[in-house]
C-alpha cells in the first residue's frame, strides 16, 4: 500500500501514510475543508444563520 498524500510505501506506525509529515497534511486538508463530500446544500443551510433561530423575543 502506498502513502495517499506522497505515494511513498507506508510506514506501520503511521498507516495509511509513510510519516507523521504526510498524515498532519491530511488532517489540515479535514480541518480546511478541502476535501467534501459532493452532493446538494441542506435546507438548513441554504438560509442565513439568524432565520435559523426562529423569532426574536
């Protein structure tokens, strides 16, 4: 199996990656959102965050 992010062979401590190096880039593309899962906006999110609330008292 090779290393997702370099391609190198995996290292057993570290797998799926080959390092510590490679697997904190995968958690930063997680924690920036890079990667998504494709697919339609729910309603929820299609309004603006104060219309989610429901009246104001």
């Amino acid at each position: 199996m090779s290393c997702p992010i370099c391609g190198k062979d995996t290292e057993p401590k570290y797998r799926p990656f080959c390092s510590k190096r490679c697997a904190d880039i995968d958690l930063a593309r997680w924690l920036n959102g890079s990667y998504v899962i494709p697919g339609d906006i729910a309603e929820e999110e299609e309004r603006p965050a104060e219309d989610r609330s429901g009246p104001v008292q």
